[in-house]
C-alpha cells in the first residue's frame, strides 16, 4: 500500500483544510484499523482523488491477500 498512500498523504499535506483530503485520509484510517467507512463519500471525490482512493484501495486488497495466504501457508506446514 506504500506508493497509493505516499501519493494521499502529499495530497493531504497540499490540500490539509479539503473535504477531499478528509475523506482520503478517512478512507485510509478505515483501511488500517477495521474503522467504518461511508462510500458514498467517494463519489463526491474529484477524479484524481478519486483515483488514489482508488489506488489505495487496490492495493490494500492485494497486501491483504499476501499476508492471508503466508499465514496459510504457516499453518500448513505446521500441519506436518
């Protein structure tokens, strides 16, 4: 999740007072603790923003697939 969130976190630093970097930084919170999320924030996004949220969001998927499939694969060789 590194380069979606490096890219938010510059934009959150440019545009701290936005609407758009609350619902960013909002969004990456949710991502990182299990906290509530309301989606339909992001359709009032710009579609850069739109597009790191985006980002991000992918990115977090695929980090969370990884870590799900190495604790598999531990638990299957602990089967042995």
């Amino acid at each position: 999740m590194a380069n979606a969130v490096k890219n938010i976190a510059k934009f959150i630093k440019r545009n701290p007072e936005s609407e758009e970097a609350t619902v960013l930084w909002e969004l990456c919170k949710a991502l990182e603790s299990d906290y509530p999320f309301e989606l339909h924030k992001l359709f009032n996004l710009s579609l850069k923003s739109f597009e790191m949220a985006m980002d991000v969001l992918d990115e977090w998927r695929i980090d969370r697939l990884i870590t799900e499939r190495r604790v598999q694969k531990y638990l299957d060789l602990s089967d042995d």
